[in-house]
C-alpha cells in the first residue's frame, strides 16, 4: 500500500487523518511542522502528501513549494481552516494538487486520496474478496460469481467496512464516525436501516451473513 505523509500541527486533526487513512490500510507518516515533515519526506519514501497550511517552523506554502521542488511527481492534497479563493488559488499556483478546507468529511478526505493515487497512478489495493464475493471500492461494485452490480454509496462504504475485518463488532457509533464522518447530527439507528437494506439484497446468499451483536452492534460473519 503507498505511504501517505500527514502534516499538520493540529494534534486532533492530524490523528483523525491518520486514523482514516490506517483503516483503509495505508502506511502512514506524521509531522507536527514542515520542517520536521521535509525531514520525513528525506528518510522515507512517500507517495503522497496530506499537508495544512498553517504550521510553525514552515508553513504550508513553503513546504508544498519545497516538495514539489523536490518532486515534480509528488501528489499533494492542501488541508486549512480557511476556505477563500486566493488561498486555493496561491495553493494551486506553488504546485498542490487539490485542496479540501476543514471540518471536512472524512468520506470525502478518502475519496480525493483515493482519485489523486489514481491521477498518479500509484497503486493502491481496494478490493476485499471472500467465498465468491469481491467489493470494488474504487467503482462501487460488488461481484458475486458471474453477476455483479452497483451499491449505494453508504451501503458499500458499511459493507466494505464490516468486511475489512470479518468477525469485528463494530458499534453505531464507531460506524457512523467512520463512514458518515463525525460531523454527522442524524440518528445513528439509520445504521440499522443500512443493515436491513444489505441483507434484503444479500438474502439468498451463502458465502456471508450480517449479524447484530446485541447492545453492542454489528459483524459480518463469512460462511464456511
């Protein structure tokens, strides 16, 4: 999997990054300011660049000027507070590839990684595959035998989750958190209208099956 670098002197935000990018199975490296992220970037071979623009030391600007200095290749996703146009526009101009203001989704985070590693074409496994099923995260698609067909967004993404780790209970909360994002202010029971929708299309399956793990959450469970 590519070794993402998080550089951000936000202690919260950098953890949040970081603990999204660890569950979708990347490698990742940290930094608290753009010095100490050029450091990394020195000692350690990443592929790409999550970086904010206000740090000490070295902000943002210097330190995207710096790395594309460095590497002309180098995929670089702007993090700020802020959201005016010049400040997108002087990011584009220095050479960042994309840019995404806070609070953001961390679904949407995930997505513009996944499109920037896809642009560069640096290689990144999405696929889950047990018994005779495969999810596709990169197009949405699940594969069963011969047949195969596209989720909702939502669905795939709890789908995909629970099937990360089989046998893993995952709480509401914990779900809601990692697929909604923490900024969501529904009911965390629309997890159990997902839940249902799942295993209506998923009824006459063999290879897996969704269960609920009571006053905890859910699993999903593959069939021997």
């Amino acid at each position: 999997m590519p070794t993402i670098l998080v550089a951000d002197d936000d202690e919260n935000i950098r953890e949040l990054v970081c603990l999204f990018l660890r569950n979708d199975g990347y490698t990742i490296a940290e930094a608290a300011n753009g010095k100490e992220a050029l450091d990394v970037y020195d000692s350690t071979e990443v592929d790409l660049v999550v970086l904010d623009i206000m740090m000490p030391t070295m902000d943002g600007w210097t330190l995207c000027k710096e790395l594309r200095r460095a590497n002309p290749k180098l995929p670089l996703l702007m993090l700020t507070a802020r959201g005016e146009t010049w400040e997108k526009v002087k990011g584009f101009e220095l050479g960042t590839d994309d840019y995404l203001t806070k609070p953001f989704d961390p679904l949407e985070l995930m997505a513009r990684v996944q499109a920037l590693l896809r642009r560069y074409r640096i290689g990144a496994t999405q696929t889950i595959q047990f018994k005779n099923v495969t999810l596709d995260r990169q197009t949405y698609k699940v594969t069963r035998g011969s047949d195969s067909f596209t989720l909702p967004l939502k669905e795939f993404e709890l789908l995909y989750k629970l099937a990360e780790t089989p046998g893993q209970v995952f709480t509401r909360e914990q779900l809601i958190d990692q697929i909604w994002g923490i900024h969501y202010t529904g009911d965390d029971r629309t997890i159990d209208v997902h839940i249902k929708r799942l295993r209506e299309k998923f009824a006459d399956t063999t290879d897996f099956q969704l269960e609920t793990v009571r006053g905890l959450g859910y699993r999903l469970e593959v069939n021997e």
